[in-house]
C-alpha cells in the first residue's frame, strides 16, 4: 500500500499560503516537483504514492492526467504572485513516461507559462528502460527536457525478480543509446543518470559489482545508488516479516557502498551527496541539491508535498480524490505544517551534513559537538564548513544524532 500522509493542520480550500511565506518567496531558487502516479506493476519494495492503470478512472486516469496536473499549476500559479522563474523541474513517480510524451511536454509548457523557466532550467524525467523509444525520447527533448534518470536498480535477472522489477537488463545500453542521440548529454546541454539499489535479498559482492560495471559501460553522466530499505505495508517488508526472504544486512550494505565509492570514483564520478555521484558539477542534479539545501519547490500531483518560505503543504494521496478537488475549483492540498526556527535548523543538519559541500558550521546548535565528531574520525573542518569522511557517509545517521542530541 502506499505510505501514509502525516496529520498536520488544515490546509485551506483555496490554498492560500500566509503572508510571510510568500513574503520571502524571492529570496530562494523555485523548483516544481510533478508526480506521475502510474506504474505497470508495483514493485514490492515500493512505498511511494502509485497504482497501476486498472485502478483508476475519470479525472484521476492516465488518459485525464495531464489536464487534471495542469488545473493544479493554474491554481499555485494563482496563490503564488511575483514568484520567481522555476530553476527545476523533476517528473517523478511512479513512472512518468507510462504518460505519452505529449502530455508530459504539455504539463512542462504549463509550468513554463504560468511561471517561467530560468534561463538553463533543469528539467528532470524517471523513466523505466522499458518505458521509452527512440521517438518518445526525441519528443522530450525537444520539448525542453534536459534531464533523464533511469531506473537501472541491478544488472542481475534474480535480483531484479526480487525486486518486482520487469525490465530486461539489456534494454538500459539501449535507453541510454536512444536517450544520448536524442541530445540527452552534456554536449548538448542535457544529461543522463542511472539510478542502482544495493543489498537485495540474495544479491551477492559480486553481482552488485556486476551491477555498477554494467552501469559505468553506459557512461552515465550522474550514478544514484541507495541501499535497499524495507519499507513497512509493502510487500517485500511481509515476504521479510514471513521469514521467506532475509532483512538486509548491515555489514553487507557496508561493503557494498565502500565498493560503489571506489569504482565510481575510479570512473570519474564524484560523490556530491551521499548516495549520488556525478561526472561535472554541472551534472549533479539540481533539482535535489534545493531540496538538499531547504530551498522553495512545488509539489503537482496526488500525494506530493512542496515547500515554500518555512510552510510545508501536502496533496491528497489517491489520484480520484485529488482530481475531484481540482474539479470543484478548491486546491488537492490535504494539510499543511508551518516549520519553527528550531524545526528547521534540524532539518538543514539533517540534508546539509550529507552534501559533499558540507555544513556551516554555525548552522549547528552547538558548533562544539563538532569537535567530537572530527575527533572520531567522522568529518573534518573544510573552509568552516563540516565534510563527512568515507566513515562519516557510512555513519552519516549517527553523526547527525551527535550533533543534534
């Protein structure tokens, strides 16, 4: 099942945002999260907001989609006066490019129309490998999407079959080859990203070393790796809780990320965030780099939280709901949290202290307990700022338990 909204207050019908909030709107980078909830098949390790086509009729269809999206821009655009132009924009999911390419180039001029792009946006589209052509590929590209991150997750058939995962491993050279001629790198003025999960039940050294070759013979631009997390209500969380497949192991994904750092780095690509390793900086992915760093964003779609001024608001989850609202005139926003000063100094320790760029160290409550943990050997002192070791990126949950407890 998908994951459950938090509480919070009540967000107003017409999706009015306080004063304040919209007061500081100017002051920092604008980006538009757009959510795709549609998926072939759930995967069983999946927790995000999703469901399959034969779920879902009227507003909330794949074929209404687009049009039902565009009504909630029209909205935002309208509660969000002297908003600055959109920096980035990502379509997430689910997967967006089940949409035909028209819908999702529709849903990008609407963005561009009511808000603006700033000059060399970053536009961001998931794909499945299985989920795009040649031709659906050109059309984004040429409809001004500069970005595709493709869901790789393994190069191994039994640890795809694992993760509910149906595409053949041979098909991602083969996106990735339609995605480069279609202008999809940097010569170009976009890029490529493969996104890997590590520590599947079963998954040996060797196949995740498997995995990362497979993705560096595609010359990706930027490589996302995350351990695999069991997420409660999802259907591997059960197989685990039923003993008919094993909880990750700690130590495993240990050495699974110290492997992905060195063959990544002895490729070319540097780490930026935790999990994320890119060629350039001019490649990382900017649109998580301002959520990373508590910038602005908003959130289009069934379920998808956004951001703005230290107000955070979050949309109905399921799809039908979500377009009955739009229908009716009144905005999808199911409830809202207003941050406090100490809310969000936590939450920048929290991103920031996993950036290779690091943390100031006056963000900290008490830049003191800083000194304990470069003591450990967790982080050391770079111009002011706190940068993770190697250990502290394998630490990084308890380093931030240091500083903040």
């Amino acid at each position: 099942m998908p994951s459950t909204l938090p509480a919070g207050e009540r967000a107003p019908a017409d999706g009015a945002l306080p004063t304040d909030a919209l007061a500081t709107l100017g002051d920092r980078q604008l980006g538009v999260y757009v959510h795709v909830p549609f998926c072939r098949v759930r995967c069983g390790y999946c927790d995000f907001n999703t469901y399959t086509a034969a779920e879902l009729g009227g507003g909330g269809s794949q074929a209404a989609y687009a049009d039902t999206a565009i009504g909630e821009i029209d909205l935002l655009a309208g509660v969000l006066p002297g908003a600055p132009a959109v920096d980035t924009v990502f379509f997430g999911g689910g997967t967006p490019t089940l949409l035909p390419s028209a819908d999702l180039v529709r849903l990008l001029a609407a963005v561009r129309e009511r808000f603006g792009l700033a000059d060399g946006a970053e536009v961001t589209t998931e794909a499945n490998p299985d989920s795009v052509t040649p031709e659906s590929l050109a059309e984004l590209r040429a409809g001004g999407f500069t970005r595709v991150s493709f869901g790789m997750q393994s190069a191994v058939p039994s640890v795809l079959a694992v993760l509910d995962r149906t595409h053949d491993p041979d098909r991602v050279p083969q996106a990735v080859a339609w995605a480069r001629a279609a202008g999809f790198e940097p010569a170009r003025g976009g890029s490529i990203s493969l996104d890997l999960i590590y520590g599947t039940p079963g998954e040996a050294l060797a196949d995740w070393e498997r995995s990362l070759g497979a993705a560096l013979a595609c010359e990706p631009d930027h490589v996302s790796a995350y351990s695999l997390i069991v997420e409660d209500g999802t259907a591997l969380a059960r197989q685990v809780r039923a003993g008919t497949l094993p909880m990750p192991d700690e130590d495993d994904l240990a050495d699974k990320y110290l492997l992905a750092d060195e063959v990544l780095a002895a490729d070319g690509l540097d780490w930026y965030e935790v999990s994320n390793w890119a060629r350039t900086a001019d490649v990382r992915c900017r649109h998580n780099e301002l959520y990373w760093t508590s910038q602005n964003w908003l959130g289009i779609g069934p379920g998808a939280h956004a951001h703005v001024g230290g107000v955070r608001w979050w949309n109905v989850k399921h799809p039908s709901a979500y377009a009955a609202r739009l229908a009716e005139g009144s905005s999808p926003a199911h409830a809202r949290e207003v941050l406090d000063r100490d809310t969000q100094r936590v939450e920048r320790v929290l991103l920031e202290i996993r950036l290779r760029d690091g943390l100031p160290l006056d963000a900290l409550p008490e830049p003191t307990r800083a000194d304990q943990v470069v003591a450990d050997g967790l982080a050391v002192v770079e111009d002011h700022r706190l940068v993770l070791t190697l250990r502290g990126r394998l630490l990084a949950d308890a380093v931030v338990r240091d500083l903040l407890d």
